[in-house]
C-alpha cells in the first residue's frame, strides 16, 4: 500500500483547513477536471475526538455544511463556477486507498490483508505513521505492519 501525505494532494489543506472548526476532517480530495466541468468528491470523517458521544456518523447535514463550506473555495481556487461536487462520508467499512488514512481512524477497528501471512489481519489502529501501521489484536498484543506487506485494507463495523 501506498502512503501518500494528504498536505501533498493540491487543494487538501486549503479545504480541510475550512472544515475543521466544524469538528470534520477531510479524509480524501479528488479533482477530476472533465470536458467542461471538474468534477470533485470530497469524502468527509469526524475529526479525532469530536465525534459525538452517541457515536453518530457523519449524516446529510453534516455533508451538506462541509460542502456549503468547500465549494466557494474551489470555485476560486480552480477559477471556474462549472463544477460537479459530491460530498460523502466515508461509510461504515470503508476501503482504505491511502496508507495516510490510517492516522485518521486511530482508534477504530480496521483489517490489513498482510501478503507476508496471505490473510486478514485484524484489530484496532493504534498509530501509523510513513512507513506502517500499528494494529492492537485481540489474543496477540500490539502488531506493527509495514505498508509494503499491505495489499488491502478497510475499516470494519463493530
């Protein structure tokens, strides 16, 4: 797997930085200019420690004020009002396509398909940092995987 900084991704910083007094993070930005339009998915997580204490996700209006928020703001920095704007959260198991993501759901459960033992690894993150991830597994402690023996991953529901 991967790990690619999200402060790299153009325009993640910029947007997560409007976000954030909100208590949301952005978890991924991706900008896909078209023929006459960009099109832009915004995927939209609680930031560490502001989820609420009944552990509810991110809804529609929790989308919707982030995206109220976004949008101007790449209108701008993209210099066009043509643009097709989708913002979601990032759902109960969602797949993990960046290694940085991990940082941002320390402290859920997620799995790791690990290619050194050719099966899923699971349990809660830990910490992660450039080079791998520490998962607690129930029965066996602490692990920590290098991203280069991760081929999949994904958060799991509990």
């Amino acid at each position: 797997m991967e790990y690619i900084s999200l402060d790299t991704i153009k325009y993640y910083k910029e947007c997560n930085a409007l976000i954030q007094p909100l208590g949301y993070q952005l978890i991924e930005l991706r900008i896909t200019p078209q023929k006459t339009q960009y099109k832009i998915l915004a995927v939209v997580g609680w930031k560490t420690g502001s989820a609420p204490a009944d552990g509810a996700g991110i809804g529609v209006n929790d989308c919707a004020k982030a995206h109220r928020l976004i949008e101007p703001r790449l209108e701008t920095l993209l210099g066009t009002e043509n643009i097709y704007m989708e913002v979601t959260s990032p759902g109960m198991e969602r797949n993990i396509k960046n290694a940085a993501e991990f940082a941002l759901f320390t402290g859920l459960a997620a799995r790791v398909w690990d290619a050194q033992v050719s099966d899923w690894v699971s349990g809660t993150i830990v910490s992660s940092d450039e080079t791998a991830i520490t998962l607690n597994i129930p029965d066996a402690g602490e692990q920590t995987i290098p991203y280069d023996r991760i081929a999949k991953a994904k958060l799991v529901h509990v």
